[in-house]
C-alpha cells in the first residue's frame, strides 16, 4: 500500500460510440504513476487550462501523506493514536485520515493505515482518490466535460455548460488485452480498481501481512467519492466478494455522502460477481 501504479490502465476510457467531440489529453508524473486531465466538447478551455489545479492538489497530497519521505507529515503523524493524528493533522487532510481508519474498523483490519506495524502510516491505498477529489473541488470546467485520472483513479467533474455525457470507461479483462466491462461515469462520480496486473500479488492482508491470493484478479468500485472507491476497491480485494459484499452495502449505509454505487469482481477462474444498489451499471462484454 504506496504510492505506485498498480492500478494505471486498469481503467480505460474508451471512444463514445457516435461522439463527434473531440478529446484531448495532457498528463505528467505524480506520486509514483502517471496523472491526466481529457476534455471533451468544442467551446470551453483546453485541458492545459485545469491542469494547474489538479497538479497543485497533486503534489500538495503527495508532499504532506507519502509514506516513504521520513519528513512528510503522515511519517511525523505515525508514532501518535488515531485520535491525536486526526487532531494535528493537516485540516485539507483530515479527511483521508479518517476514512482510513473508518475503513479499517469497517473492513475488520482488512484494510488499515498501520499495515507496516502499530507505530506506521501509510495510505498509499487510498490517498490517490483522496487526491483526486480535491482535484475536484478545486477545478473549476467551463464549456467542456472533464475527467482526471490519477493512475486509474477516475473522476468526471461538474461543470458549467459542457455536454454532460457520460465518459465510457472499460475495465480491463485480467486475462487478456481487451475489456472485461464497461461502466458510463456520470459527471461527479468517480471509479477506481485494484488489480494484479502489472506487479503480481502485491496486496496485502493487513491482519496478517501476507499477499491474498483468494482467487480475486480485479476489483473495480463505483462511487461520488473516489477516496471511498480507492480504499474500498483494495479492502473488496481482500475480503473477496462475500464478505466484499456485506463491506460495500455497510459502506453505503453509513457514508451516504461517499455515494457508495457498485462494486465488479473479476475472479482468476474468468467468472465475475457485482454488488451494489447500481450494480447493472457495470455491463460484461
């Protein structure tokens, strides 16, 4: 659980059928994978214009919770409880704190902040959709549809004028060079997936600190928040879709503002499971 690019191409946008806009792309380097802004529409800014926004909140994420730069605030935070770390940090950061510890308690320690050991802080699984939405908040769209990406983390933004429909994303087939499914991300929802397709099994247990092998390839999430749909999308790998499942519909019900939709397990097998009060969003090719 760092910063890294395990889930970079897990998600792909994929052309609209029939779309006549055109859609521009520009991307740069960021907490270890790779950041994009597109636009898509003919009468607004380019999507140079938003990229200074999204980049700000970028690296002022990656300055403050990377766990591997001993000066960062999350590794000064580390030796504190919950509570205390939650009192001193960094308010713009507060809430990824505290969705990683609520997840950890709602995932059991499935999920947790604390992985490496007791005194140990890293949210590498869930800081890049935290990002991502405080993108968000600061990119102000005029006149095109917009979606930022964050290493596979996705999310459409609101805006004024534009057209307002949907970015057709696939989620990728972990057995092959194609789509698995497809899902159309309406403005202000957000999608994230974690997955073993580029570094093997690298995701780990916290309660035990083994890498899973439970039978699960990918994990994609469908959610308002892509915090939520980050860390969520790690801890529903863990579980796997049982106990993926009861984690998703309690998720929802107790973060209502995190928009909790759906979530689409991929299995090792090539079989799939959805879950989720939106789970027919997600179409199987």
């Amino acid at each position: 659980m760092k910063w890294s690019s395990f889930s970079l191409a897990a998600l792909c946008c994929l052309a609209l059928a029939g779309c006549r806009r055109p859609v521009e792309r520009i991307e740069w380097p960021v907490m270890g994978t790779v950041a994009a802004v597109q636009v898509r529409g003919g009468g607004g800014l380019p999507a140079s214009s938003y990229r200074q926004s999204a980049a700000d909140a970028f690296a002022e994420v990656e300055r403050l919770l990377n766990a591997h730069d001993p000066d960062s605030e999350l590794s000064r935070l580390a030796p504190l409880g919950d509570a205390a770390v939650l009192a001193r940090c960094d308010a713009r950061m507060r809430p990824c704190y505290a969705a990683a510890f609520a997840l950890e308690r709602l995932s059991g320690g499935a999920f947790s902040p604390r992985w490496r050991g007791t005194n140990t802080l890293d949210l590498g699984a869930i800081a890049k959709g935290f990002a991502v939405d405080l993108a968000a908040e600061l990119t102000y769209v005029d006149g095109n549809d917009a979606l930022l990406d964050l290493g596979g983390n996705l999310k459409a933004l609101k805006g004024e004028g534009g057209s307002h429909r949907p970015w057709r994303t696939g989620v990728r087939d972990p057995g092959g060079d194609g789509f698995a499914a497809e899902v159309d991300l309406r403005e202000g929802e957000a999608l994230a997936t974690s997955a073993t397709y580029f570094r093997g099994s690298h995701i780990r247990d916290a309660r035990t600190g083994a890498t899973v092998s439970n039978g699960v390839a990918s994990v994609t999430v469908l959610a308002r928040s892509a915090m939520w749909a980050d860390g969520l999308s790690t801890a529903l790998f863990v579980l796997g879709p049982d106990a993926g499942a009861a984690l998703l519909n309690t998720a929802a019900e107790k973060f209502p503002e995190a928009g909790v939709a759906a979530a689409l397990w991929l299995l090792s097998d090539g079989t799939s499971r959805l879950s989720g009060p939106s789970s027919s969003r997600f179409h199987r090719r």
